[in-house]
C-alpha cells in the first residue's frame, strides 16, 4: 500500500490501514488508499482476507466492507479463480460467518446473505440449498431473521442480479432448481414461523419474504394459506404496516390478470374493503405514513383491477369510493398521486362503447373528483392577500407544488373524457363564478381575496385545453368574457389567464369575435416588469400569431411596429416565441408582399446584428450576438412564399442582401462555436426552406461551408453541408448535372478534410464532429452511391467508422453504425439506395471487397463494443451490423468471430463456452430458412449480454480488442 511502499501487499492490517486513510481530509493520500483498495478487491487475495477481516475485526465499517467486497468476488471473479474443488469449502465459510453475524449487524448479514445466494446459483453441485441453509443456522430467534433474510434474497438475486457465468440453460436450470422446486417447501416454512410467536406473526422480515416470493409462488397460495391473516394482522401494527401494505399491494398486483385471477380476487376485495375505515382514522391521527401506505393499497388494487371495476362497476364501487375518499382527505396532498394511474386506467375502459354503461354508473365518481382536484390545486392560503410567495422562500416546494398540478391537469383531462368536456368546463364556470359571487365586490386596485380559489379553476381550464374542440359554443363564450375582466394587479391571476388564452388559441380562431379583447389582454401585459407575466405573454401571443395568423393579416404592420418596440424588452426565449409569431403571420401574407414584409420585419433586425457584431467583445456580448441571429433564422423558417412558373423566390431575393452580412461575422467570429452554430443553423433552414430556389446563393455558401470547417473543424458546418447534398442530389427536379456534381465535389473535401482531422485527432476529442460526419455520410450514400463507393474516399472512411466504434458515447457510435449498416446493404440484392441493376451490381462487387479485406476489423470492434463499449442504445445496431456480415460473408464472418473469442483477456470466457457459441453459429448458417438467422441474433445477443454482466469494465485496456489508430494519407 501506499503507506508501506508495497502496492501489492494485500494483508489485514493495510486493508484496514487503506480504509482508515479514507476517512482522512488530506485528497491526495485518499485517492492513493481508493486506488489500493480497488486493485485489492479484484486481486485473488481479496477471498482470504476479507474472510478473515469478517473472522476477526469488530468494526462494522470494515465487517461492512469485508461483505461488499466478498459479493463482488462471488459475482463477478469466481468461475475464473476459485477451483469448483474449493467451492464446498468457500460455502462452510460464508455459513458459519452467517450463524455470527445472525444477530447483527443487519447490513453485514444481508451483504452475507447474497453472497451465499449468489454462490447458490453458481454451484450447481449443490441441491439441497434450502436444507443446509436452515440446518446450518439452527433454530433461536437470531438464527430465524437470518434465515428470513436469505429466503428474502435468493429470488431477487435469481431473478435480478444474474451478473453470473452460467450459460442461458443452465441459468434457467439452476432458477428451476432454486426457486420452482423450493416454493411449496418455503411456504410452509413461512406459515410455521408466523405461527410459532405473536412477535412472528407481525415481523416485518416475515412480510419481505412473503412479498419476495410472491414472483415465484402462485399468489392463490398465499391468499388461500394462513398468512393472508398474518398480513392483515401486520396492517395493524405500526411495527409491521409499512413492510405488510405493501406485500398485500404485491398480491393485489399479481392478481392484474382478472379473468385468470377471479376466485383470488372475490377473497381479496373484502380484506382490502376492510382497510376502508382506517383512512379518515390515520387522517385524524396525522399519521402520514400510515395514511400513505393504506392508500398505496387501495391503488395497488384499483390498478390491477380496474377491467373488473368497468365489467362489474356495482360490484367494485366500495374499492373506487374508497380511492375517492383517499382523495378527498388528502389535506397536504401527500398520497393523491398514488390514485392518478388508477384513474387513467378507468377512463381508457369507460371511454370505450363497451363499457357505457359502467360510464353512467361512475360518472358521478369523476364528477366528485374534478371538484376534488379543483381544491387541490389552490395555492396555500395566506392571511396578506397580496402574499404571493406562499411557500416561505422554499423554492424546492414551490417547484415540486407546480409539478404536481400538472399530474393533477393530466388527471382532469382523464375526467374530462368520461364526464364530456362540456360538464367539466361548467364545474370550471361555476367555481369562477362562486369566486365573484363571495369575493368579487372586495377586489380592489391593490388586493384580490382568496384569489386562489379563482386562479384554481383558471389552472384546470388551461389543463384541459387541448380536450376542448375548437367549436364548443355553450360554455366558453361565457367563461371568455370573465378571463379578459382577470384583475391584472396579481400577477398569479394575470399570469394563469394569460396561460388560458394562450392554451384556446384554436378555439378563438374560430371565434374571431373574441380575437380583440383577449390580444389586447396579452398585448396589455408587455408592459409589467414581471419576467414571468413577459414569457408567459409571449407565449401565448406566438400562439395567437400561429392559429390566428389568417385573422392578423390585416394588423401586420402595426404588429411590427409593436414587436420592434418591445423586443429588447423580452428575455432570450421569449424574444424567439415573439419573433416565430410574428414571423408566422408574415409567412401568411401574399407572395407579391414577401419581400416588402421581410424588409420591414428583418432590416431593423440586421441593423441590431451588425451594432451588436461591432461591439461582441466579451464572451456575454459573443452569445448575445449568437441568439440574435436565431431571430432572423425564425423568418427563414416560416416565411415560405408559394411560387410558380421558375419565377424568382422573394424570400430568396431578401436574403441575398442579408447573406454577405451573415457570412463577414461568420469570418470574424470562426473561433466562436455558438455563432458558427447558429449561422450554419441559419444557411440550413434557408437550404430546406427554399430548397433549389437557392441556387444562386449556392457557390457562395459552399465556399463559406468548406472554409469554415477547415478552420474551425466544427460539426455544424458538415449539418449544413448534409442539407444541400439532400436538396441538390442529382434525382432532384430542377438541378442540373453540373450543379449535382459541383455540390459531390464540395462534399467530397468535407469529407477529406474530416478524414485528416480524425487521422491526427483521437476519436475521444473528436465525438460531435464524428456524429455529424457520419449523419452526413448517410445522406451522401443514399443521394450519390454510384459516386462515393467506388471513390478512393470510400475505405478510409470505412476504416474512420470502425475507429469511432471505440467510443463510449451513445449518438456518434449511433451514427456510425447507422452508416455501416446502410453500407452492407449495398453488399447484397436489396441496397438502401435505387439504381439500375448493373451499377448496383457493380457497386456490390466493390463493398464485397472491401469487406472481404476489412471487415475482420469490423467485426472485431462491434463484438467488442457490444461485449464492453458500446453505450446500452447501440446493441442493436451493433447486433445488425454482424448480422449482416453473416448474411454477405457466413464462412468469413465465422472465422472472424471465432478469432475475436480468442484474443478477449485472459480468463474470462471458458473454452467450452466458446465452443459452444460456434457450434450453435455453425447450425445456424446451415439452416436453409429465415429463422437461422434470427436464431443468430438471439446468439450474439445472448452471448455478448452474458459476457457484458461478467466482465464489467476493461481493468487494463482492451488488450488486442484495441482497434488500430486510424491514419489517412489522402
């Protein structure tokens, strides 16, 4: 250790001394001890010393430590350093460490207890796991909880922590022997102890095991056994409550299938129905978890239930009550959400013809409980009328409150369904017109009271918003006129009709009517310094701008009159969600105005860019800059005139004028990653939005692409550069065949100057550029395959593919094999582009050879990233790219797999299991049908997610799974 000068010196004592050291404060001698302690717990002495430590040491620290670490060898390191010789007595050490930790600590015995369950899995010698265990331990009450604690783990561990060697049939074998074989047997054992004490009967311990085991065993055997009893009993001891709820839940869960679960149910629902007055006495007592853990019950068996409710709903109605009640006393809203997925579900039976009947028998159920939610979704109450902060400051609570009224908003659109949205809107009506009746004589200029009784039903309307059909005449005209009168001095109020308006955009647009008064509203509220009434209305006025754009045609000029005045105004987003409206209503407006309108609109815009270009000098004013020429990208997306006839675009004509002024602080700022982003963010959607019309910006853009990237090696120019190959490619309308074979050009040095970068750059430093050039190779493959793969560009970008499969991040690994995936197809009959059949001939020819000569690498990399790489999101894709090889080249691809088996480090995959692997392969490929193949996937599947649990990260590299550096000469 690093106190002694002896790295390797693994003893007791520089154990402990390593574990003492971690405690220190001193970062440097801390991190020396961490290190020790890993390479400790991965060496073959960790077994004899962590025995040991657990013989001798009474720490409970180090005991603790000792356990962990004794698991970790059982998981992952015994098939490969303990003999199966040694194995009986590797399982008498751990029993009779059990039998003295028996009495405690806990975590140490649990720790104790996997380690013994893991070993049970493992050891498939051993068939009378459940008889030693219990002999061994005896028969006193220290002796019993760890017993409990063994049975309470051996199914989690089977069934959830399988990190093991064992192949697939032997893992289902063993899973067999351990919990099938054993479940009637560990019943019993179960019903003898909650029998043998009144402290038995309510042992927590006892619940957990019960609960555990109820995966394994039919849960009509316990429902039908005396420890259904010994359950409900638990419910009655707060001891026991908490552990007994939720096994009772776990019943309730496994009876979910209700035609195969009947008898099982009929037994359940009066026990469950039992529970039903303990809610208001747990309320009354205050007794929080008591009232949670009851309530988690009641939707345990709402949830696993709710088919029985819709068929029978006079039969269920007391379990549904019940939720309701839940509900209703839910005072601090600390158990409500528990109900939301049972209610869900309800609505998705009862809103099927099926079910109409149990609708008109619950429908009153849903109309309780929108008035119920309509009270829980006020604000606190507070004695100052004008108190706004509500929450004393405690910003965590006043976040999770908003959270959770939006979980309640998701619930009364649940309601909305099956009451219909007309009966909802009228219980929102009636509380704003309550509200008025009691308080609206005592509003004045400067208080609202009880305003929270009236922004509530505010909150519930916006909710449900998307429910309302545009064409509901019966209740929202009489609730429009009300919004628009919303007092304006308190901003929760003003901010929550706003937050309406915004939400009925579609419905006013069919009610032009009352277009005025509620975008006077929105417009009025620019004018407060509330930053949170600004975004709000700023949203909502992108909304009106967006669904009512035909209705503010005629207000174009004078909107942006009022945009330029309040924009710098407006923080960062809501500058954006102003300029996308009005944006929108320009791109509404004849073709004839366009250039007009955009000269209005954006020249103000330019003049602030290029002020601003002047005088970005510091990082603040470099990204200000940067999100300005985000507004001008909003025009560029909405403003698309309809042309015909080849006639010029007058969109296409303004930009011309803008696009020098875009290029010369591109130039200026080529170092500044943000602005290069938003201006090639800028160039794309021109690209996409006018697609060929922009021809005559075309030279000059791919020259600023080209240079850009060159200097600045950023991935945003090569997402630009992806858009003209896709609008240029030579099978579009209107591209001529020089212009088609310019833009393969351009993209050609893209792509030559990306092979360089990565030749001198490690793949590691390079994973958004890698990203992006590889999205970018999918398009140039699909639009020009007949140029690209018999290019000289073609294998060194074959060979950067398999260099960035060593990464460890998700999207460019993603992109890459994307791309690989959509080249094997050009190796077989059914290519990812069109063409005639002699150039596909050709080009299958040339992707054969290149396979033929480079794919052992290829297959190399992607077994090796799907056995220790590869991010979870890339095994399929991996998983296809073998696959496709096995299709082009079975015998190769064999010999390929078989060579990388070989060379994975040392130890870690039995020679047996190899053969296996390959043999089964073997049979595959000679299988005459399409199931060989997927039999094939199922193969590597298995194999690389069995090696994956095993080998859990590279200890010293990859060995020789390394991939080769990759070096460009072009």
């Amino acid at each position: 250790m690093a106190s002694n000068g002896v790295p390797g010196d693994f003893s007791v004592a520089n154990v402990l001394a390593a574990m003492s050291t971690m405690r220190a404060t001193d970062s440097g001698k801390k991190q020396a001890a961490m290190d020790y302690l890993g390479k400790f717990q991965k060496s073959k002495d960790a077994w004899t010393t962590t025995i040991t430590i657990l013989q001798t040491s009474t720490e409970p620290e180090a005991q603790l430590f000792a356990a962990t670490t004794l698991k970790g060898k059982i998981t992952y390191d015994l098939a490969t350093q303990i003999s199966e010789s040694d194995l009986p007595g590797l399982r008498s050490q751990i029993l009779v460490l059990l039998k003295k930790f028996a009495p405690g600590p806990k975590p140490v015995r649990v720790q104790l207890c996997v380690c013994l369950a893991i070993l049970a899995i493992q050891m498939q010698t051993w068939k009378d796991v459940l008889p030693t265990v219990v002999s061994s331990l005896g028969n006193d009450v220290a002796s019993h909880a760890c017993i409990l604690d063994f049975l309470r783990v051996l199914p989690e561990e089977v069934t959830e922590g399988r990190k093991i060697t064992l192949s697939e049939e032997d893992l289902a074998q063993r899973t067999s022997e351990l919990l099938a074989d054993n479940a009637e047997q560990v019943v019993q054992l179960l019903i003898n102890y909650s029998q043998s004490s009144p402290a038995a009967a309510t042992n927590p311990q006892l619940f957990e095991c019960i609960t555990s085991w109820l995966r394994e065993v039919p849960v009509s055997v316990i429902v039908n056994s005396p420890l259904l009893n010994s359950v409900m009993n638990g419910l009655s001891d707060d001891n026991s409550l908490q552990a007994a709820a939720e096994c009772l839940g776990v019943m309730c869960r496994e009876t979910k299938d209700v035609d195969e679960s009947v008898d099982t149910i009929q037994v359940l629902l009066p026990r469950v129905l039992e529970l039903r007055p303990r809610i208001r006495k747990l309320v009354e007592e205050d007794d929080i978890d008591g009232f949670k853990a009851i309530t988690r019950v009641f939707a345990d068996a709402g949830d696993s239930w709710t088919l029985a409710v819709a068929r029978e709903p006079q039969h269920f109605r007391p379990l549904v009550d019940a939720l309701l009640e839940c509900c209703a006393l839910d005072k601090e809203r600390d158990v409500i959400h528990y109900t939301f997925a049972f209610w869900y579900e309800l609505k998705q039976y009862l809103t099927l013809g099926h079910y109409m009947d149990a609708r008109l028998q619950l429908v009153d159920v849903f109309t309780q409980l929108v008035t119920i939610l309509l009270k829980h979704l006020e604000y606190p109450e507070s004695d100052d009328p004008n108190q706004l902060d509500l929450f004393e400051g405690d910003r965590e609570q006043e976040e999770k409150f908003r959270e959770f009224r939006h979980h309640m908003g998701d619930t009364l659109k649940d309601a909305c369904e099956v009451m219909g949205v007309t009966e909802c809107l009228t219980l929102v009506l009636n509380s704003i017109k309550t509200w008025h009746q009691k308080y609206g004589s005592q509003a004045t200029a400067t208080a609202v009271p009880h305003w929270q009784s009236l922004e509530a039903p505010l909150f519930a309307m916006r909710a449900m918003g998307r429910m309302v059909d545009k064409e509901e005449s019966t209740v929202l005209p009489q609730i429009m006129p009300l919004l628009v009168q919303m007092p304006v001095n308190n901003e929760k109020l003003r901010f929550a009709a706003i937050m309406v308006f915004g939400r009925y955009t579609e419905w006013t647009a069919a009610h032009p009517e009352s277009l005025e008064p509620q975008f006077q509203y929105i417009v009025a509220s620019f004018q407060t310094e509330s930053q949170e009434i600004l975004r709000a209305a700023a949203q909502a006025f992108k909304y009106f701008c967006v669904d009512c754009k035909d209705l503010l045609g005629p207000q174009v000029s004078q909107l942006q009159v009022f945009y330029d005045q309040i924009l710098d105004k407006l923080p960062e987003a809501s500058k954006e969600e102003m300029t996308e409206g009005v944006a929108t209503v320009v791109g509404a407006q004849k073709a004839e105005d366009v250039y007009r309108l955009l000269k209005v609109y954006c020249d103000p815009l330019v003049q602030r860019l290029m002020v601003k270009a002047n005088n970005a000098t510091d990082e603040k004013a470099k990204l200000d800059l940067a999100d300005h020429i985000n507004l001008l990208t909003h025009f560029a997306q909405q403003v698309i005139p309809y042309v015909t006839g080849g006639a010029p675009n007058p969109a296409v004509k303004y930009w011309e004028e803008v696009f020098p002024i875009l290029s010369t602080i591109l130039g200026n700022f080529i170092d500044f990653v943000p602005i290069c982003e938003r201006v090639c963010r800028c160039w794309r959607f021109m690209i996409i939005s006018y697609r060929t019309a922009m021809s005559p910006l075309l030279p000059a853009l791919a020259d600023n692409l080209a240079q850009g990237f060159a200097r600045s090696k950023q991935g945003c120019f090569l997402w630009a550069t992806s858009a003209i190959l896709r609008e240029f490619s030579e099978d579009r309308e209107h591209v001529d065949e020089g212009t088609a074979e310019n833009i393969y050009m351009f993209f050609e040095a893209q792509a030559t100057n990306m092979l360089r970068m990565m030749s001198e750059v490690l793949p590691i430093d390079l994973p958004d550029v890698i990203e992006d050039f590889y999205r970018l190779l999918i398009d140039a493959l699909l639009y020009y395959p007949h140029k690209l793969i018999p290019s000289p560009l073609f294998t060194p970008i074959f060979q950067a593919a398999i260099s960035a499969l060593t990464l460890e991040k998700q999207e460019p690994v993603s992109a890459a094999l994307h791309y690989l995936r959509d080249l094997l197809t050009y190796g077989g009959n059914n290519p990812a582009g069109s063409g005639d059949h002699q150039a596909n001939a050709q080009l299958r020819q040339i992707v054969r050879q290149l396979l033929t000569t480079h794919g052992e690498a290829l297959v190399k990399q992607t077994l090796a990233g799907m056995m220790i790489t590869f991010p979870r999101d890339c095994f399929a894709d991996g998983s296809a790219v073998v696959l496709s090889m096995f299709e082009l080249l079975p015998t190769e691809t064999t010999t390929w797999v078989e060579r990388t088996i070989q060379i994975l480090p040392a130890g870690t995959v039995a020679p047996a299991e190899a053969n296996r692997l390959l043999t089964k392969i073997r049979e595959r490929l000679q299988s005459q049908d399409s199931s060989g193949l997927r039999g094939l996937r199922s193969l590597l599947q298995d194999f690389t997610n069995t090696y994956r649990r095993r080998y859990v990260a590279p200890r010293d590299g990859l060995g020789q799974l390394e991939a080769a550096r990759f070096h460009f000469a072009g």
